[in-house]
C-alpha cells in the first residue's frame, strides 16, 4: 500500500498555484487528417432477397390453422406416437366434456362480492373502534 505523502514532503507553493496552461504550439505541428467513423452495415445486401411488399395481419384462417412441431419439439414431446396419443386424449377428454354439460377446464375469474356485515357486526366492530381511540368511521361504510 502505498503511503499518501506528508505535509514536509508537498511543497506549500505547489498547493496553492493555479495548474499551469499548456503553451501554444510554435513552429512545424504536425496534423492529422480527416477521421471518418463509418457505421458497419446491419446485413449483407442481397439483391436476390424477395421483400413482400404486402404487411398482413391475423385472419379467419390463422385461429385454426397450427404450425407443424419442429423436430426437436416432436423429440421432447416422446416421438410422433406419443404425441399423437396425448393429442387423441386431450380431444377424447373435450368431447367427454361437451357430452356430459360439464364446465370447461380453462375458467374464467368470477371475484365473489365483499362480504357484508350483520347489524350486530358492525355494531361490535364500531364499539372496538371507539376504544382504540382513533378507528375512521367512514371506512367500514
């Protein structure tokens, strides 16, 4: 570790001296030329590429429609027969489902209404208040 210098070692002029200016250069500068900083290109242009003009979005046919399983995914999911299976038993299970009236596996959230309180209740919870000295009446309204 290095020892910060002591008050015997710094010179008392050099501390209070504004920092010296560099001089102006005199006589043969030499002088760089011109520096150009070039963006590097995103992508080679190949002239061949096709661009579709045409943006398109969803449409009638893109809801049914499912992209085939690549073959890693067909390799994860256990082979093609497998595969296979697990889809005949999900369609088996929602048709079972339909047959039988019964609810939908995926449902959506019903949020059930804020419980309400008894006039006893309440009557209970305003005396506890008025105890501790310091409840809001108008939040339990």
């Amino acid at each position: 570790m290095i020892d910060p210098p002591t008050a015997s070692e710094v010179p008392a002029a050099d501390a209070a001296a504004p920092p010296d200016l560099p001089a102006p250069p005199q006589g043969d500068v030499t002088t760089l030329g011109e520096v150009r900083a070039i963006k590097p290109e995103d992508e080679a242009l190949d002239l061949y590429r096709f661009k579709n003009p045409v943006k398109f979005g969803d449409n009638r046919f893109s809801r049914d429609w499912s992209e085939p399983p690549s073959p890693e995914q067909v390799s994860m999911g256990g082979g093609y027969i497998m595969m296979g299976v697990v889809k005949g038993v999900l369609a088996a299970g929602r048709g079972l489902n339909k047959l039988t009236g019964g609810p939908d596996q995926i449902q959506a959230a019903i949020a059930r209404p804020p419980p309400e309180l008894t006039p006893e209740q309440r009557r209970r919870a305003q005396q506890f208040c008025e105890q501790q000295d310091g409840c809001d009446p108008s939040v339990g309204k």
